[in-house]
C-alpha cells in the first residue's frame, strides 16, 4: 500500500491547501509506521515478500529505514506538488489578468471609436454626452461622471450630463472655474485623492455626503480652446494607471471634438428651423392680402366698379395671372415644408393603392374630358397596399396626373396602372404629350426647374411638383424614375417596397 499512500498524498496536494496537505502526510507516515512496528512486534500477522529475504524483513534497521525513506518521500512529494501548484496558480492569474487587460483595452478601443464615429455624425449634442457618461462609467468602474462645460460669459462650469451622481450633489450650487477644476482647465488631468480634505474642491462637505472619495478631472480641449471638463468620481481611494489616464486623456480629447461638432450641428438645425418656420410664415401670411387683392381684381374685372377698357382689362387679367402664379408657388412651399415638419411624426397606416388610383381618375376623368383627353386605368386583381397617409398618396397622383393633362395635347391619351413584382409595387403614370428632351431629363427632379417647352405652355408654373413628389416617394422607400421622348410622351415609373 505505500504506492498508494502516496498516491493519495500527491492528490491531495492538487485538492486541498497547502498546511491540509502536510497534516494528511502527517496522518499518512504515523498510520503506516504504526503498522510497522505492530507488524515488528508480532500484534498483526507479516506477510513475506518475494522481493526481500525474510532475514532483511525482520531486520528493524531495514524496516525503520524504509520508513524514514517513505516518510522523506512523502513530504518531498507534497512540498514539490505545492509549489508547482502555487506558481501555478501564479501563472493562471498573470493569464486572467492579461486577459482582464487586453478586454478592458478592447473596450476602450470601441468606446473611442464609437466616440470618433459620432464626431462625424447628426448626433445631437445631449445624446452625445450621455453616452459618454454611462460608458466611462461601466467601463472604469466608477461611482459617477460628469461633463461641464465652460461659460465664458458667467466663468462657470455648468453640467451638461451626468451619471451615478444624486440630484441633491448635482444641485449643490454653481460651480466657478477659478475655485474648481482650475487645472484642468489649464489643460492637464487633475488627480485628488481625498476629496473631502482636498483645498482644490469647492464643495468638500457635499462630496463626503455623496460618499465622493477620489477624484480625476480632464480638460475638453477643443480645437482652438477648453471647453469644459470631464470628471470621474469614486466611492473608496483609487489610484488610476498610467495607462487609464492616457485612455482617458484620448477620450476627453476626441470628445470634446465631438461637443463643438455637436453643437454646429443644433445650431445649423435650429437656422434650418427657423429658416423654415420663416418660409412658412411667409407663405401663409402673403396668401391671405393676395387672395383679397385677387378677389377685387375681379371685381373691377366684371365691371362692379364702372366700364374698364380694353387695354386696363388686358392689364388687370396679367395682373390676376401673375398673382395666380404666386400663390402657386405660396402653396407649393407651404406644402412641401410643412410635409417636411411632420412626416416624421405622421400616423402612418396601411392605404389601398388601387383604391387611390381609382379615386384619382375619378377626380380628373371630367377634366381630362372637357380637353379632349383619354384617361384609363390597369389594375390587377390582387389590391396592394402602401404604409403611409392618403394625403402623401394624393398628393404624388395629383401632382403627376395634372402635369399629364397639362402638357398632353388635345386627342392624346393618359394612363394610370400598377403592377408588380416578387419584392415591389409598380405604379406608372404615361401620358402621350410634349415629352422631355435627353438633355433635361436628369434635371427635372430639381427645385424650380422647368423645360422650356413646359414654360411655353404654362409660364406661370415654378417646378416645385416633381421635387415633392420624389420626396414623398423616398420616404417610403421607394424610387421614382421618367422615361421619355421629345413629342412622343412621357412615363414616371414609381416604385414602393412590397407590404
């Protein structure tokens, strides 16, 4: 059984600690010497070996050398499995924090340059600062973070984000640049220890309540000037590697850049807004005098106010034309941007495109009639359906179906038809008018771009039709094309993803 004895011990070694292990061996060489000496004495029985003479067996100097051989043995087995285990486990957790280190690194490589990709994104400038904040946070292990950014006019540092900070510390009271985060603000990371005791902290005894006690502040450096600061916090005395602060210090920097992109980017939003809540303004309030000065130019025109010659009627009905021809252009721009203000929040719902077909052809039958104009319809068995409003419908079929009446002379033909694909709904509008020439079809689709030929024909159009009707089109998702020759027609191909 010694074999085994050991064995057993050198296990043991391997599953439990270290002073377990000598205690077994312990148990181990007193349980097997007292064996031999009950076997010496003649208390237990001697079995015979075939491998040792009985007269070497029954020789106690034989026996108690053995013994001490085993015994050294056995100690040397255990001392040698324990350090081998404790280096080891040594290795084991080199290895775990190698890995810790490479994830960690492999964090702070994604989280700058996700950072690096919202400094060339429409991001706005809060979303920006949140996800900074939260993703230093989980990533550093820290209590909290906050950004501030610098007033110039008020030489304050007002908090922009934060997170993991109670609203009773983040409503303390301002905080002044020449008191607090002074170096920072010079340009290099600022490291407190012991925020409560530190004279640098403007507010000691509110951080100590917060259960604030480290403290590592950034400057965000623009790209003229610093803009702010970025602080973390901690709940226990920490001391940041050389390796975080360089991390940080690239963080604090990319950010700051994404900040001032941030904030070109609100302020060409809010231009772009008031821009066009001017335009609309505009519109709706010169819609309103032209409509009344409209309505008293037919007044004079059918003589209420006393006889009007042949040349002041001449000149009042341009008048009248003229005015026309603004207030298409007033309802143009209103339409299009006030389509553009709220199709983000439009209820979208499911709409019968052939339904919409039919009604359109019913509204301009009479029209197309009355000037010696054909209108039919194609439209399958199967009804396809469009996510979106009736009024985006109407206004892409209203817009194409009088463009077609408008430029198709007398005994031409128009159609309306959809069709189908395996992943697509296909409406064409075709009508056999004036067409379009090779060199002005890929300008059509442009703001206030008209053909000559379509000026001849209606001087007091402005070309705002089609640009709208390709953005309605795209924002479903769809794409809208013309195929055309000069007198011999034209045809829109509208196409809109399958529901």
């Amino acid at each position: 059984f010694l074999f085994y004895f050991l064995f057993h011990v050198v296990l043991s070694g391997v599953l439990l600690e270290r002073w377990v292990c000598f205690l077994y061996a312990t148990l181990n060489a007193v349980t097997i010497t007292a064996l031999a000496i009950m076997e010496l004495s003649g208390f237990l029985p001697h079995v015979d070996s075939v491998i040792v003479s009985q007269e070497v067996q029954g020789n106690p100097f034989f026996v108690l050398m053995l013994l001490f051989f085993f015994v050294i043995v056995l100690y040397i087995s255990i001392s040698f499995v324990s350090v081998l285990l404790k280096r080891l486990r040594e290795r084991i957790r080199q290895l775990m924090g190698l890995q810790y280190r490479a994830e960690q690194s492999n964090q702070m490589l994604q989280l700058l340059n996700e950072v690096a990709k919202n400094t060339a994104s429409t991001l706005g400038l809060k979303p920006r600062l949140d996800y900074i904040c939260s993703s230093i946070r989980e990533l550093m292990g820290v209590k909290g973070v906050a950004i501030r950014l610098l007033d110039k006019s008020t030489n304050r540092l007002e908090l922009v984000s934060a997170c993991g900070l109670s609203e009773r510390y983040i409503n303390k009271g301002p905080v002044h640049a020449d008191k607090s985060l002074a170096q920072a603000l010079k340009g290099k990371p600022h490291f407190v220890l012991e925020a409560h005791t530190d004279q640098a902290i403007q507010y000691p005894e509110e951080a100590r309540r917060e259960g604030i006690v480290s403290m590592l502040s950034f400057p965000l450096q623009g790209r003229e000037k610093v803009i702010g600061t970025l602080r973390l916090y901690t709940s226990e005395k920490r001391h940041f590697s050389q390796e975080e602060i360089d991390f940080l210090s690239a963080l604090a920097s990319q950010g700051a850049i994404s900040i001032e992109n941030a904030r070109i980017y609100d302020m060409l939003n809010r231009q772009d807004q008031a821009k066009n809540d001017f335009i609309i303004l505009m519109t709706h309030e010169l819609k309103g005098p032209l409509m009344a000065i409209q309505g008293l130019l037919e007044v004079v025109l059918k003589g209420y106010v006393g006889a009007v010659t042949q040349k002041q009627q001449e000149l009042i009905e341009r008048m009248y034309r003229r005015i026309e021809s603004v207030l298409e252009v007033s309802s143009g721009l209103l339409d299009i941007y006030q389509w553009e203000s709220r199709r983000l929040d439009g209820a979208r719902t499911s709409i019968s495109l052939n339904e919409q077909v039919k009604k359109a052809a019913e509204l301009y039958k009479e029209i197309a009639r009355e000037k010696g104009l054909t209108l039919d319809i194609e439209l399958p068995d199967i009804d396809f359906t469009l996510i979106g409003t009736e009024e985006e419908i109407e206004k892409i079929l209203n817009n194409l179906v009088t463009n077609a009446i408008k430029y198709t002379p007398r005994g031409g033909k128009i159609s309306l038809g959809v069709s189908s694909s395996d992943s697509h709904v296909v409406l064409r509008v075709k009508d056999s008018g004036i067409g379009i020439s090779s060199e002005d079809l890929p300008k059509i689709f442009g703001d206030f771009f008209r053909t000559k030929e379509a000026k001849s024909i209606d001087p007091h159009g402005r070309g705002l039709g089609l640009p709208f009707v390709k953005r309605i089109v795209e924002s479903f998702g769809g794409t809208i094309k013309v195929e055309s020759q000069k007198e011999k027609g034209t045809e829109f191909i509208l196409t809109f993803p399958r529901v």
